[in-house]
C-alpha cells in the first residue's frame, strides 16, 4: 500500500516536471521568434544605438520589479512578451552595426547557429543525464558578478583585449547557468515556467551577443 | 552622445550589480558543494565549449 502511494507520487512529480518542460520550451521558442520580430524592426526602422540601452533597461525593470509579481497568472505570459520583445528591440542596432560589416551576415549566421548549437547541445546534456549541477549556483552568480565589473570598468578604459576576455567569460558563465537553470527545472528547483522561460531567454541572449562580439573581432583579424 | 552612452551603460551595470549582490550572496551561501566529479565534469564541458568556439572563430 505504502509502495503504491510513493509511485503514485513519483509519477505525478515526472509528470509535473515534464509539463514544466514542455510549457518552457514552448513559450521560449515563441518568445524567441516574437524578439526576432522585433529585432527586425528595430533593424528596418534603423533605430539608433541609444534604443538598446532604453529596451534594455525597460527590460530590466519588467524582469525585476513586475514579473515576480505576476509570474504565477496569465499576466505573466504579457510581461514575459513584453521582457522579450524589448531585449529584441534593443538588440536590432547592434545586429544592424554587425551586418554592415564586409561579411556582417555570415558573422550573424554563425553566431546564431553556434548559440543553438551551444543551447541545444547542453539542455539536450542536462536533460538526457539528469545530472545535478545545481553546486554551480554560487560560482556562476560570483563568477557573473566578476564579469559586470570587468565590463564597467571597461567602459572607461576601452581596452579591446579585456573587451574580449569579458566575452568569452559571459559565454562560459552563461553555459554553465544553461545546464544550471535545465537541471534546476528537472531537479524541482525551479518549478514556474515562465520564471524558467525568462532565464532560459536572457542566458540565450547573453551568449548570443557574447558570441556575436567574439566573432565579429575574430574576422577583423 | 557618445558620452551618455557611454554614462549610461554604466548606471545600468551599476543598478544590475546592486540587484545582483545580495541574490549572489544568499546563492553562494545556500548552495550545496559539488564533489571533485562534479567539477571536473563540468570542466571538461567548459573545454568541449571552449573548442566549439575556437572552430568557429575559423570558419569566419
């Protein structure tokens, strides 16, 4: 009897947790082409380089202030569309200075292909293993914590080889919160999906431009 | 213009840090210790990243 009880129970945890999956990934891939969307806009319209640090402070107050609000109603999927839509928005002029560049486009492409390859790959990893990274937690917030000061003090100083240190740290750090943050939705620690989606969306945008940047200084040789 | 840019970028990574601290802190605290495994696991997928990277910085 007991036995039976605690399988009852398991098999209703994999189902949750399956449904948390599936509804994460769901809305991630519709939030990603909804930024897209408007990244193209923002593109067409030739917005200026300020519109990326409006959206993306815009962004912040949304991801910070209003979605741990309304993260557990309907309301939440609005501002998670909002959140993303935003970073879209801000993202434009920096693909629009990418693509001017003598081979701008291959530049995008690759970099678009390698961050779902990147994605793919380690969600694909975390998923299949069901290994427990969540002792990453406390190394990736401080190792994120390094590279924001590194990045303000870069502002001043504008040295390109920190500038490049910086990227390729973000896209360590952001690989490691990718098998972090799927472990975190396999192993209960992260049991709202669209508190997963927006992380989920915000470490895919980290490692895109990240890689964006790393690839751009690369074909300037 | 390019100024405010650039003093803008700055309160923004300034207000991120200001967030970001305390969370960071009460992660670093509450999160388990991984095991000598653990680590070298994830070392060994930061190398396999790592790799992927260099490759594509040589197909641009």
């Amino acid at each position: 009897m007991q036995g039976n009880t605690i399988t009852a129970r398991n098999s209703s945890a994999i189902l949750a947790t399956n449904k948390l999956i599936r509804n994460t990934y769901i809305l991630l891939s519709m939030t990603l082409l909804f930024s897209a969307l408007t990244a193209t806009l923002a593109i067409t319209l030739r917005l200026p380089p300020i519109t990326n640090l409006i959206a993306t402070g815009g962004a912040l107050v949304l991801m910070w202030f209003v979605l741990p609000r309304t993260a557990n109603s309907s309301a939440g999927i609005g501002v998670v569309f909002a959140t993303t839509g935003l970073l879209g928005l801000g993202l434009g002029p920096l693909l629009s200075m990418y693509l001017s560049m003598p081979n701008g486009p291959q530049i995008v492409a690759t970099a678009l292909g390698g961050t779902g390859a990147i994605f793919l790959g380690l969600s694909g990893y975390a998923l299949t293993t069901k290994k427990d990274f969540s002792y990453l937690g406390g190394f990736l917030f401080t190792g994120f914590i390094v590279v924001l000061l590194a990045s303000l003090l870069n502002i001043f100083l504008g040295i390109p080889a920190l500038s490049l240190t910086v990227s390729a740290a973000v896209i360590m750090i952001m690989s490691g919160f990718l098998l972090y943050q799927t472990s975190a939705m396999v192993h209960g620690g992260e049991t709202n999906y669209i508190m997963a989606t927006i992380g989920l969306y915000v470490t895919i945008l980290n490692l895109f431009t990240s890689l964006l940047h790393i690839l751009g200084f690369a074909s300037n040789d | 213009m390019e100024l405010a840019l650039k003093i803008g970028t700055a309160a923004l990574l300034v207000a991120m840090l200001i967030f970001l601290i305390p969370q960071a802190k009460n992660i670093y605290s509450n999160t388990r210790k991984g095991t000598t495994s653990e680590w070298l696991n994830f070392a060994l997928i930061t190398c396999g990243v790592f790799f992927f990277i260099l490759i594509l910085t040589k197909l641009v």
